[in-house]
C-alpha cells in the first residue's frame, strides 16, 4: 500500500496552486494523508475527487467549513498499521515523550504545523512523520512532501521529496 503524506497547503494564501510533481504522485497513491492547515475547501474537494482513499484532519488555520468536515484526530488502520494524524504536537522539544504518552497505541503519528520535514522513533510509542510544506517552505531549503510503503502492518521505504522552486 502505498502512502503520499503532506501538511500545511495553505492554498491559496502561500501559494496558488498544488505543485505538479505531488499531483502527480496522487495518481500512484493508495492513501493520501494531510495533516491540517488547508486554509480552503477547494483543496479538500480536489483531494477528496482525485485519491483513492483520503486521511486528513484540520489545523489551526483551517475555519468552520473545514472543521466540520474533517476531525481534529484521525486514526486509520492500513493493512494491520495504527496510524494516526494530528495538526499539532507542541514545541520540537520533548515531542517524543508527549507523542508517546498520547498516543502510545499507534505505530505512525503524521502531524503538521511547523512546516520543517522530522521522521524521529519514539522508544516505546510511535514513529513520527512530519512532511513539511509542498507550498510553503519557511525556514527550510525546500518545500516537501513524504511517501512511504506500508507491507504487512510495517511502514517502509519513506522518503522525503524536494520540489522545484516555483
């Protein structure tokens, strides 16, 4: 099963569009993750229109229309994997330790919201997934998005992907 992970879209106020190369990639997925801070419905329509089975939750940028079309937590089992997906996690500091005491039942946890790409083991609980931004890159050289492989309830073959510059 094959998984295309991303957060923080913020269509269209940093960029106007998804870029090509993830929309692209949609067609290869079999689950599509996004881990909140869509900003408009329109991204969430085209999502839902274009993938095979969507995941998502909403964000703290994301208004009423998204909230009560998306959760705030989403727990999926894929192929015998606990994932989960949440917006926010707090600060980089201590993020293992919390994420493992909230959701020690999980084998995955995506989140979003500081737009910087992090894949960390948490000893005991789960491994944790951020994507980056594939629109917006703050701090970072790129904006980015994951894909990895879940095979017989373990996650495989994740890898971070740099877009073109716009």
């Amino acid at each position: 099963m094959r998984l295309l992970l991303m957060s923080d879209t913020h269509l269209p106020k940093r960029a106007k569009a998804l870029p090509p190369p993830l929309l692209d990639a949609l067609a290869e997925a079999d689950v599509v993750v996004h881990a909140g801070d869509w900003v408009d419905t329109a991204t969430l329509d085209l999502l839902e229109r274009r993938s095979r089975r969507l995941i998502g939750v909403y964000g703290n940028n994301d208004g009423p229309e998204l909230r009560a079309r998306l959760p705030e937590i989403a727990y999926a089992d894929l192929d015998g994997l606990r994932l989960g997906v949440v917006h926010e996690t707090g600060p980089a500091k201590g993020r293992e330790a919390r994420c493992a005491a909230r959701f020690p039942d999980l084998d995955v946890l995506v989140f979003g919201h500081s737009h910087i790409p992090w894949d960390t083991t948490v000893p005991g609980g789960p491994r944790l997934l951020n994507p980056g931004s594939p629109t917006d890159r703050r701090s970072q050289s790129y904006r980015t998005y994951l894909t990895a492989v879940v095979d017989a309830g373990r996650l495989t073959d994740v890898v971070l992907h740099r877009l073109p510059p716009p």
